[in-house]
C-alpha cells in the first residue's frame, strides 16, 4: 500500500530551468532553455560539439551567472563536479586529492582520510590511495576525479564529458562504474556527453540539443528510463540510438536550411 | 614485422658521468695542446700544469679564499633566495602594489654592477657586507621573476575547482598557487646560484678586509701571475658549480615526489 501512495506522488524537481538563455558577449550559447531534474534522476545532455550543452552544465552549477531565465534549486543542495579532465594535483597523492572538498570544508584529518579511502573504494581505485597522479592511467585519473565529485556525499553530480579523453575499453569500464554506484546511490545525475551509445546505456533520459545557440529539440526516454527497466534488450538500446540520432541528425540539417 | 625501441650509447646511465669527465680532459688536453702548438707565452696563457703548480705552491691561500667566497656567495644566494620568494609573494597576492614594485624590480638588473659596487661599500661597509649586497643583487631578480611567474600561471581548471568547492583567496594561495610555483621558483633559484657566484668575485674586485678569490684575481692580476690569476678563476667556476649542483639537488628532491624527470 504505501508503494503505491509514493507513486502517486512525485517528489519534487530536483533543479528546474525555466526560459533559460545566455549569451558570452554577442555569441547567444543557449536560447530558451526549459528542463526539469527529478531528484535522483539520471538524465544525459546531447548535442553537437561547442552547441552550448556546457553551457548548461556550467548554468545549473552556477560556474556562468544566468542570463536570462530561471533556476530553481533547492536550498542547500550539495553539488558535486567532474569535467573533461581529471583536474588532479599533481603535488598530492590520490587520497589527498580525493580528501580536498572536505579540506577545505574544515574536516578533521582523521575524517578526511576515511572518507577518501571510502570514496575511493567505491570506484575500485582504493589499491592506488598513495599513488601520485602521474603513476595512473587515464581511466584511473578520471575514476579519481569521480571520486572526489562524490566524497561530500553530494545530492546532484554534474559531469561534463569526463570520459570523452578516454580510450573506448576504458570508456565502458567507466561508464559501467558510474552506473552501478547511480543505482546503489540515486543522487541526481547530469551528465553532458557527445556519445548517444553512452547516453542511452547510463541515462533515464537523453534531451538533445540543436547546434548554437543551444535549443531543446527532443526529450527520449531510454529503456532504462522505463518503468520495465529489468526486462529490455539490447535491440530497445539499439532503437533509442537510433531515435536519439535522428533528433540529432535532423536538428543539425535543420539549423543548415 | 616487430618495432624495436632504439637505445642510443646515451640512454645509458654510465654516460652521464663518463662523457662530461672525457669533455672536460679533452678541453683541457686541447687548452695544452694549442698553447705547445702556437708557443703562446705563459703570461698570456699558462699550461694546465702550470696552474696546477700555482695552486700547489700555496693550496692553503686558494682553499681558504675558496671558502671565504663560497660563504659570501652561499650567504648572498640565501637572502636572494628568501627575499625574492617573499617579494613575489607580496607581489602575488597584492595586484596593485605589483604594478608598483615589479617595474622597480627590474632595477636590480638592469642597473650595472660594477658601476654600483663601489657604492654599496659606503652603505653596506668595507667588506663581507658590501660583497654579500652585491652577490644578492644580482641574484634576486631571477628569483622573483620566475616565482611570479609561477605563482600567477597557475592552472584555470584547477582554480576553478577550488573556487567551486568555496576556498578563498588566501587558502588557494597556500594550497593551489604556491605548489603550482614550486618548478619555476626552483628554476629561478638554479639561475640565482650561478649569478650569486659572479656577483661575490665582482664584489670582492671592489676590495676586502680578508682575502678572497677575487681579491687574489686582482692581486695576481697585478703581479702578472697569471697561472694564479687561472688557478683562482677555476676555484671561482667551482663555487658557481657547486651552488647550482646544491640547489638542482635540493630542487629534484622537492619535485620528485610529483613530477618525472626534471
């Protein structure tokens, strides 16, 4: 009984954008951008490289002050980042680097080790703690930056393309890491990517977006996205990629004419 | 088909001693060579042995002005040290005062020496003091030049990350700028070493109460020794070496922990 009742309910958006434009100088990024996060969603941004998808990224984070529009956020809602690169330094050993958030948050050295190390458990990297980051490899680098994103425990993950430098073996390995640690977590999740592939297998959602200035073109529900999520097949990924795409191909040919 | 990785003679550990001794005994073999060959007179160049003699008929004169100079020098390289990472760090963190100051600072090198000297005997006194001034000031602008330069061209992607996670302006300074500078500051630091060894001999060319390699440089000068003139030149590039071999030490010890070879 009560599962039903929480159905019925929907919890709140998590962040909501209303009306969302921005411009750098006379360059228009993004025009009239709409969209709402469901809190412990997980929903991918898709577009065609430099079309203002970071933008958005950067908007929700408030990294870019917003230029015309709304964001609504709850109060107190803890972010965490990951971007393109791994934004390692160099000077300090894994678990240090994991540790900076808390750092400089003010937490006690004892905490800040155990909750790195635990972080760092939880993207199978606890073996490279004491490594420095010029020992690891790509994946490891970036699988070290995730860790950090989540060592405050955030309610909302931004990630802005963090594997797009990465080799494809890695590529999945990371994705299929990101994507176990959403289920067993349910943070909110927003993730800016060029891959559709990678889109439709990590996200319940795929918006995608026209060339500059950024416009929303489609909203797609992936299989996992849909309420029989245990039960799809690899052909309802195949058709999702294939429905993705062509919102893309045709927002692109669209923005030619 | 299989690729081979190629090993040149000089990835080999062993050269990095072997061949810098071979360089240095031929250039001394050549130095004996074209002085037999031209029959060059020892007043204008003395043979590598006849140095060798100068400096053996009164090894305790040139070790002690070794000494004497490698303190002024070391004593100079350390205030530049200390004195121009403090600076640049004042310069870093105040913007408007480096606009101020920094063009001040290149008074330090672009002002002549030799034309100064004399006047940092009056200030500084006759001596230790007015040498050290000397070595200090033309060593220090390297070391304010590059820390600066280290401290302002920090990463943006990492400055962004700290002011994400809400750090202020003096925790990124402690914890993001003054790591990032370490590599260039110790860069400063190796060209301030050699320049603080020239800055004690021109110094002590002035004048000094004890006696110094420069002050033998002169005096042999005069005498027209030149073998000793020679011998104490050498001890002088000695000093210069092994301040700089000091501070590339002490650098690739700091940066091993975070950087390969540099």
């Amino acid at each position: 009984m009560p599962s039903t009742a929480r159905c019925t309910t929907l919890p709140p958006p998590a962040i909501r954008l209303a009306g969302v434009s921005h411009a750098f100088g006379t360059v228009e990024a993004v025009r009239d951008v709409s969209l709402e996060f469901a809190a412990g969603s997980f929903t991918a941004l898709v577009g065609p490289s430099g079309c203002g998808k970071t933008t958005i990224l950067r908007l929700i984070g408030e990294l870019e002050t917003l230029g015309k529009g709304s964001l609504e956020r709850e109060r107190d809602t803890t972010l965490g980042f990951a971007f393109q690169e791994p934004r390692l330094l160099p000077w300090r050993n894994v678990r240090d680097n994991i540790a900076l958030p808390l750092e400089l948050a003010g937490a006690p050295r004892a905490e800040r080790h155990a909750r790195a190390l635990e972080a760092l458990d939880r993207m199978q990297l606890a073996d490279a703690a004491l490594r420095f980051p010029h020992q690891l490899s790509g994946g490891m680098k970036m699988r070290a930056a995730i860790a950090r994103a989540l060592v405050s425990r955030p309610r909302v993950l931004l990630l802005d393309e963090p594997f797009g430098a990465l080799d494809e073996v890695t590529r999945h390995e990371l994705d299929l890491a990101l994507r176990m640690l959403w289920e067993a977590e349910r943070f909110t999740a927003i993730l800016v990517t060029h891959s559709i592939p990678e889109a439709a297998f990590l996200a319940e959602r795929i918006v995608v977006f026209s060339p500059r200035p950024a416009q929303l073109v489609a909203e797609i529900t992936t299989p996992l996205g849909t309420r029989d999520a245990r039960t799809w097949t690899r052909d309802d990924l195949g058709a999702c990629v294939r429905e993705a795409s062509d919102a893309l191909l045709a927002a692109i040919a669209g923005s030619r004419a | 088909m299989t690729t081979r990785v190629r090993h040149t003679v000089a990835d080999h550990p062993a050269t990095r001693l072997v061949v810098p001794i071979l360089a240095a005994a031929s250039a001394i073999g050549l130095w004996a060579g074209i002085k037999a060959a031209f029959h060059i007179s020892d007043y204008l160049l003395p043979s590598p042995f006849a140095v060798l003699r100068a400096f053996n008929e009164q090894p305790r004169v040139y070790l002690a002005a070794t000494a004497e100079s490698a303190f002024c020098a070391s004593l100079g390289f350390l205030i530049a040290a200390a004195g121009g990472i403090a600076l640049a760090s004042a310069l870093s963190i105040f913007r408007i005062v480096e606009r101020g100051i920094y063009p001040l600072t290149l008074l330090f090198q672009m002002v002549p020496l030799i034309a100064i000297a004399p006047l940092l005997v009056i200030w500084f006194g006759y001596g230790r003091p007015s040498i050290v001034a000397c070595a200090t000031i033309v060593s220090i602008f390297p070391v304010i030049a590059n820390t600066l330069a280290g401290l302002r061209g920090r990463d943006a992607g990492l400055e962004e990350l700290f002011a994400i996670l809400g750090a202020g302006r003096r925790t990124t300074w402690w914890k993001l700028a003054l790591p990032s500078s370490v590599p260039s500051m110790l860069t400063g630091l190796r060209i301030a070493a050699g320049l603080a060894t020239i800055g004690t001999i021109a110094g002590e060319f002035i004048g000094s109460d004890r006696q110094p390699l420069g002050v033998l440089i002169t005096s042999n000068l005069r005498a027209s020794q030149t073998a000793a003139v020679f011998a104490s030149v050498l001890l002088a590039a000695c000093v210069g070496f092994a301040l700089f071999g000091a501070v590339s030490v002490l650098g690739r010890v700091i940066l091993a922990r975070w950087l390969r070879g540099v």
